[in-house]
C-alpha cells in the first residue's frame, strides 16, 4: 500500500476506550488513530478530512489537559450545520470515527451508550463545539482552510479530471498538488486551527 508518506509524520490521536477494554478488543483499551487510519476510512484524503482530525486533536489535547487519556465514547461534539449540508456528513464520519460519538446509529450497550453525543443545528460562537460527558468541560474551535491557498493549477487540472481528459502527467500532478496542500495545512495546524473567542 503507497501513501504520501507525510502521513507518518502526523501525531496519532491516542484514546481510551472502555469499552474495547471491557470486550477485550485492545489491552487497557488503548487505541491510537493515525491519520492513514481516517484516510482508509473515508478514503480519500483532503482539507476537510485534515481539518476533523487536527479538530479532535486540538479538542482532546485542550479538553484533557494534564489530565488522563481522553476518553472514547465521552465526549459530545457540535456542529452548526445540518448534516446534509456542505461537508458537514464528511467530518461528523471523521468525528465519530475517531471519539465514537454519534447521534443514533452508536453502541448502546453494556452502560456505554455513544448515541446522542454527535449534535446539528446547533447554536454557539466558533465552528464546533466539543464536550466532555463526565466533567462538562467543553472547547469550541475554529478551523479556516483558506490561510493555505490551493496551486492555482489545481482548479485547471480538476477540470480537466473532472471531464476524464487529463493526461497521465497532468493526472499525477493533480494528486501531488492536492496532497501538498494538505500537507501544508498539518504544517500549519497552529494557524488553521484557533480557539474560538
């Protein structure tokens, strides 16, 4: 399997999973999630599917801070859009991927419900809102892709793509110029990523 190999060099998102611990699915239900791991997930990588997981890097990190491992499953998470509109289905998948919350499709068993954490329509200053279900503490954040400027070559080559008549020159280009972008918003993850006042 080849991948840009940037995506190693991303910091895992490392939980604590109760409930994996219970079923014996990882010992001390330690998980990490990598970033390959939401890429094969949602298959494909892109700013969007970037921004929800350095979301939930920056809301575990400030949610947990000199605290325990975040916890999967106790944590909810708000979005101001509907789930049908724009990318929001998009990183709500990646969201509930990485923390398990979801809105009615999780785990309900076994004194480990995780539906109802995932929220839409919701109203609150920032871009999402995440909250811990044990202690209240909550972080909103807010993420703007537009600091990293797309190649202006790219739109040109997604045309090209879009209408199955790029070359098989101009189609490699188009895959090192998206992925470079990305990798320039992980670069910048401070910038991309601030707390919402």
């Amino acid at each position: 399997m080849h991948y840009p190999k940037f995506y190693d060099e991303i910091k895992p998102i490392i939980f604590k999973d109760n409930l994996a611990n219970l079923l014996g699915a990882f010992e001390d239900g330690i998980i990490a999630f990598t970033y390959l791991d939401v890429v094969k997930a949602t298959g494909h990588s892109c700013p969007t599917v970037a921004g929800a997981y350095l979301l939930m890097q920056k809301a575990t990190e400030e949610l947990y801070i000199g605290d325990r491992l975040p916890v999967r499953g106790e944590i909810e998470v708000f979005m101001k859009d509907d789930i049908k509109e724009g990318v929001t289905g998009i990183m709500a998948n990646v969201f509930s991927h990485l923390c398990g919350a979801t809105d009615l499709s999780g785990f309900k068993g076994l004194r480990f419900n995780r539906t109802g954490l995932l929220h839409f329509n919701q109203k609150f200053n920032g871009d999402f809102k995440f909250k811990r279900t044990d202690s209240g503490r909550e972080i909103r954040l807010n993420y703007d892709q537009s600091i990293i400027q797309s190649n202006p070559k790219v739109i040109e080559l997604m045309l090209l793509v879009e209408k199955n008549m790029a070359t098989p020159q101009q189609l490699a280009e188009f895959k090192a110029l998206w992925q470079q972008r990305v990798q320039e918003i992980f670069k910048n993850a401070d910038k991309v990523i601030t707390i919402a006042n």
